[in-house]
C-alpha cells in the first residue's frame, strides 16, 4: 500500500515509515500540516496516518480540509489525547480510526491493515504504467517493450517512487528520505548512483529517454 505519515516528531516519524517499509509499504513523510495536506492532495495514499497535535495546521483541520475536497482515504488519528470528547471529535472531523499515543507497533501495523483493504480492493493498481515501461506491483517485475528489467530491491522501490510521481520533479532529499531514511547526510551521493543504476536498466538502448535529470533539484520520470 501507499501510505502517508504526517507527524511532527521526526524520530517517531520516521520510525513508524520505517516499519512501515519493513512491512512491504511504500510511504511518504510530512513534519506539519499544510505539507501532509498537499500531499495528500497532491498523490492518492491507501491510507493517511494523521498526527492531531501539528504545527501550521492542526490534524483535525488537515482531515477536514481533506473531506472537504471530497478525499475519501481512509485517515488514522494519532494523538496523545484520549478523552471520548477527543475520540468523538476526531471522527466527526472525517477519521476513520483513531489510537492514542503510546501505541504498540502491532497494533498500528492491524489497524493500517484493516483500513487498507477497503481501498486496496477498490483502487489499488496491479501495475503501473508510464510510456512503455510496466511495474508489476505484485510480481514486483519491471518490463520495458516487453523486456523484463532485473532490478534490485532498492532499485524497484525507486522506480516505484518515481512512476507513482510520474511527470513531477522529486528532489533528491525526498527520494533519500524515502529510501533510507534521515541517517544518512543529505549531502550523500546515494541517491545519484542509484539513479544512474536504474537509468542504465530501464533507458538503455531506447531511444526514447524517460528518467530526466533536472539540474539543481532532482529527477523526474515521464514528461
């Protein structure tokens, strides 16, 4: 599934995509509200897992706004507080569930489960398909003219990030960030080289080329 975390506390933050991953998922990562809004808007998530207490814009106003604009993904409340009178807010703002702070991981990784199927049946594609490049999501098998492209783990999940962001510019922080995480410096090489192993596999020999390097702030894939 694809999934976003919004939440302040970026070591909770990042801990949470990290079993997240772990999990098989693929997940983006917002630190305040006006960021997890747009990226909410911006690309469809199988689930959102909504932090309540947020800086620019608190997570009530983040769901609302997000049902407001008719986005039905299924949304999980986290928060340190736990009354019925917060319970009882949260989902009359749009939630779908809620689970107060400290959570057991387990716990989370049943709840994101069950709120996920209802969207995966529904709308989660098998594959993904920019141009003549196909992503087997299930297969997890990269085809391109017909040909079959063997792609590590890391570099699946790269070609994953950058189709499901088809025709946008993502920065080499997001994609960093994405991937591994925050420990390593965002000065790092990585994920150039990365870049270059899949642009090799997936470019080479056509004519036609569909990872573009745009100078000074990332790469994109498509037009």
């Amino acid at each position: 599934m694809y999934i976003l975390v919004v939440e302040d506390e970026r070591r909770l933050a990042q801990l949470v995509a990290r079993v997240l991953a772990e999990e098989g998922h693929t997940v983006d990562t917002a630190y305040d509200g006006e960021d997890g809004l747009a990226m909410a808007l911006e690309a469809s998530h199988d689930v959102i897992i909504l932090d309540v207490m947020l800086p620019a814009m608190d997570g009530l106003e983040v769901c609302q706004s997000l049902r407001r604009s008719k986005v039905d993904t299924p949304i999980l409340l986290l928060t340190a507080l736990d009354s019925v009178e917060d319970r009882v807010r949260g989902l009359d703002a749009g939630a779908d569930d809620y689970l107060p702070k400290p959570f057991a991981f387990q716990e989370l990784l049943a709840r994101v489960r069950a709120l996920g199927r209802r969207k995966v049946q529904a709308r989660e594609p098998s594959e993904l398909r920019v141009d003549d490049l196909s992503l087997d999501l299930r297969r997890r098998r990269a085809e391109r003219t017909g040909r079959v492209i063997e792609l590590s783990p890391k570099e699946f999940s790269l070609l994953e990030f950058l189709m499901r962001n088809e025709g946008r510019v993502v920065t080499r922080t997001q994609i960093l960030d994405h991937l591994w995480g925050y420990d390593y410096e965002t000065d790092s090489n990585l994920v150039d080289v990365y870049v270059a192993y899949l642009r090799r596999k997936v470019d080479r020999g056509h004519n036609r080329r569909l990872i573009r390097t745009v100078r000074g702030v990332g790469y994109a894939l498509g037009d």
